[in-house]
C-alpha cells in the first residue's frame, strides 16, 4: 500500500479534514494534499508526528498490507531515498557558483 493512500485513509479513519491535519502539524493543507495524493513526501520529522496524530506506530505506518514487505523493509526504503535525495540536493547546490564563494 502506498504511503499517499495510507496516509489518506488513516486521516478519515480519524474523521479529520486536511484542514485539521494540517493545523496539527504546522503546515499547510496544500502540503497535506500533496502527500495524500503522491505528488511529495513528507520527510522523516514529520512522518514521526504525523504517527502520533494518527496514533499509529512508523512501522504501521509503513507497514504493507498487499505486498510480503515487512514495516521495517518499507521504513528503510523511504529512508534510504529519503537521503538519496538529499545528497542529489547537496550535490546540486554545490555545484552553484554562489554557494560555493
């Protein structure tokens, strides 16, 4: 199960509108729509307090329902592309003439 559609069916398991989430958590509803729909991911932080809003564990949060991965292999992937992209970021802007004066 992809995390957009988890995280999308635990918030209405909540009876929480994006709104709500949104609020809770600081950011916009904007922000809360593009992780329900797929278009961005939250990252690591704030997939922690996103579980404690829902009153789920990460391991849940991740946890695959249609597939034999476990919370723990689901967890790892998010985080090793989680740093993946930060190094491609870091990479990017040290290649700018002035980041690097």
């Amino acid at each position: 199960m992809e995390i957009s559609y988890k995280l999308k069916k635990l918030r209405s398991e909540k009876h929480m509108t994006q709104q709500e989430v949104a609020e809770k958590l600081c950011v916009t509803r904007q922000a809360v729509s593009n992780w329900e729909t797929g278009k961005t991911q939250p990252d690591f932080d704030m997939l922690r307090s996103i579980a404690e809003i829902y009153c789920v564990s990460l391991n849940d949060l991740f946890g695959s329902e249609d597939s034999q991965l476990t919370g723990d292999d689901s967890l790892m992937t998010h985080i090793q592309k989680e740093d993946s992209n930060t190094k491609i970021s870091k990479k990017n802007l040290s290649k700018n003439k002035y980041y690097n004066n």
